[in-house]
C-alpha cells in the first residue's frame, strides 16, 4: 500500500493513495504503482499468508503475518508512524528494497 499522509498508515488499506496484491516467487516480489507526483510518502505492505485480503493478528494487534513499511521502520508499542517511515519521492522511477520480517 501506497500512503500519501499519515491518515490511516500502516494499519488501514482504505486510507492508502494506491494498493496492490503482488505475488511472490522464489522469496521475492516486485510491485509497481501508478504515477505519482513528486512529493512525501510511505509504503507498508503485508504478506497475506492465508490469502484471506487482511493482515491477520493475534492478541494486542500483534500481526500474525510478514510485514515491513519504508524506511524499515519500527513501531514502540504499535505499529511504526508514517514520519519515521516516509521517503521523499522525486517524481521519478525508483526501487525501493525492503526485507520482510515475520
């Protein structure tokens, strides 16, 4: 998921400026969004073991299944904000590497 604020990031696809379901081969995925303006945003994306279109938790909200947003961000008690993990986009193709953590 693609997020252009901090409404709703990590934790509500509804909020995000554009989603995608990327399939995994051999441990790795490539997702490619539309066109987006120059500008400050954040991506959070989940591994939805059970294919079920939601990040599964278990007890307080702890996630169940891989996760990892921009920036690897981590999160105290919660899931990690958009400030620690937005990127400053320059409005032109760029690959961003992120490892997920389960």
């Amino acid at each position: 998921m693609l997020y252009d604020s901090a409404k709703g990031f990590p934790t509500d696809p509804s909020a995000a400026a554009q989603k995608r379901w990327c399939t995994i081969n051999d441990k790795t995925s490539t997702c490619t969004f539309d066109p987006i303006p120059a500008g400050t945003y954040a991506v959070a994306c989940f591994h939805d073991e059970n294919k079920n279109g939601k990040l599964d938790t278990g007890f307080f909200g702890i996630p169940k299944e891989g996760t990892v947003v921009s920036d690897h961000a981590k999160g105290f008690m919660g899931p990690p904000s958009f400030d620690k993990a937005k990127l400053s986009f320059p409005g032109t193709p760029i690959t961003l590497d992120l490892r997920m953590g389960y």
